[in-house]
C-alpha cells in the first residue's frame, strides 16, 4: 500500500486552484472534468513533484456533514492539514505580504515551531518547521 | 497577519499541552543541540560517545532524552539523515559508490541494505529511475 493522495475539502474549487498555486506555490498535476462541474483536481509540491498529492475536493457543497465538520474546525481554530517548510517565520512573513490571514502566529511548540492560516476556501492550515 | 487578537481553542489548547510537554528548556535545547549537531556532521564518524562528550552528560541519558523528544534514537536520526542526503547525490548523478562514502557511511553493503529497507529500492534502482525522470522532463514528453 501506498499513500498517495490526501484529500482537502474546499468550498471553492476555482478559487482553491488560484490560492494554493498563487499564494502557496503548488503545482497543478491534475483536473479532470467530472459531473456538474466538479473537477478531480490535485496539485502536488514544486519540491516533490512525484510525492503525494493533495486533492481539492468539493465536499462541502454536496455532503452536509462535511459542511458541519469543517465549519467546526474552522471556528476551533482547528488545521486538520498540515505543510512542512524550512522556516515557518520566513513563510509567515511571505504569505502575510501576500495577504494570506493567520489565525496563530509563529509559534514554539517543542522541537517543531508552527504557525495556522485561513486557505479561503473553509481550513485551517498549519505550516511545521523542525527546530 | 494576525485575523484577530483573541486566541483560538486551537492556540489555547497547544499552549497548554507545551506547558505540561514542553516545560523543561534546558532538556529541549540541549536535545535540539544535538540534533542540530548531527546535522552538521552527518558525514563524519559520529557516535553516542562524541556526542554526550560534547554536552558533558551520560550517554544512556542522552540516549533517553533525544528518544523522549524525537521519537528515534541518535543513531537512527543519524542514519535518516545519511539516507536523505544520499537521496540528493545519487539525483545529482553521483556514484553510488561514492555516495556511500559522501554521506558517511563506512560500508557499501550496509547503505545499500539500508537505503532498501527504508526507500523501498535499491540506491542503484531509485537512481536509475529518478534519472530517467529528469531526462523525460527536460524533454518535455
């Protein structure tokens, strides 16, 4: 078995595409027309182009419970994803000139520092740098 | 940019496991030292003797404490670290031979039985391969 994909619901496909290539630097790998205009869409890092992918998928707007699911965790504070960069400060400096909202600011937890944005399309992100 | 000054369950959650977690400093920056030792060092001849050496602590505690906070031993973060690195050379179309050696290793047969259990192919293989990929991109097949 293999892990190679990692879902992310979205509320917004289109919009999701434009935030995590634009803002955050992802590669389109693939998008795939399916039924009423959703897409099978998945991105993958500019470091690990044949690594897992992520897939922005719609679930919010057909499946209520994960609509109820991911407004919990929005309103907690809650990232259910979470990136690996090389300095968290760096990145969140970044993304902030970019006008990306941070709802924890670069913080020590441990061996690891972590900081938690909003993705505009309904989640929280946490970035990880390994101290 | 912060979204708002009050703090989410999120951060107060976190703040409160560190506290209990993560309240000793002195252990936390002594574990991350060493970490950050190997680091910088992984293609030496690095051992829990010369580590604990240079902290000026007992090497079964250092043993104990690197695990407490990483999750692995000195030696497997060493070894981690080594196979990564080596990931780098064999794509930059180095030797694996050379590799070996680059990276610290002392033996061939062991990096090679080593890189397979943990990448899953040989070194040999995953060079041949990850080759072959740059090749087809810089074609634009």
């Amino acid at each position: 078995m293999k892990i190679s994909i990692i879902s992310i619901p979205v509320r917004d496909q289109e919009k999701a595409l434009k935030f995590y290539t634009e803002k955050l630097g992802f590669i389109k790998k693939l998008d795939l027309p399916l039924e009423g205009g959703n897409r099978w869409l998945t991105l993958v890092s500019k470091e690990a182009q044949d690594g897992p992918e992520i897939l922005l998928e719609p679930a919010p707007l057909h499946f209520e419970p994960s609509k109820v699911y991911q407004e919990a965790l929005l309103e907690a504070g809650i990232p259910y994803t979470q990136f690996d960069v090389e300095d968290v400060q760096i990145e969140y400096d970044r993304l902030s000139k970019l006008g990306v909202e941070f709802s924890m600011e670069p913080m020590e937890m441990g061996t690891v520092k972590v900081a938690v944005f909003y993705d505009t399309c309904g989640n929280n992100i946490q970035l990880v740098e390994k101290i | 940019m912060k979204l708002s000054e009050t703090m989410t369950f999120y951060e107060t959650e976190l703040r409160r496991i560190r506290k209990q977690v993560y309240s000793n400093q002195q252990q936390l920056d002594l574990v991350i030292g060493i970490k950050k030792l190997i680091d910088a060092n992984y293609d030496s001849d690095l051992n829990l003797d010369m580590l604990s050496f240079h902290r000026f602590i007992s090497k079964y505690y250092l043993l104990r404490l690197f695990k407490r906070y990483f999750g692995l031993t000195p030696k497997q973060y060493l070894i981690d670290k080594r196979i990564e690195k080596s990931k780098e050379f064999l794509r930059a179309g180095t030797s694996v031979t050379q590799t070996c050696f680059a990276v610290g290793f002392k033996s061939l047969g062991s990096f090679s039985v080593l890189f397979k259990e943990k990448i899953g192919i040989s070194p040999k293989q995953y060079q041949k391969e990850q080759l072959s990929r740059s090749k087809l991109n810089s074609n634009h097949i």
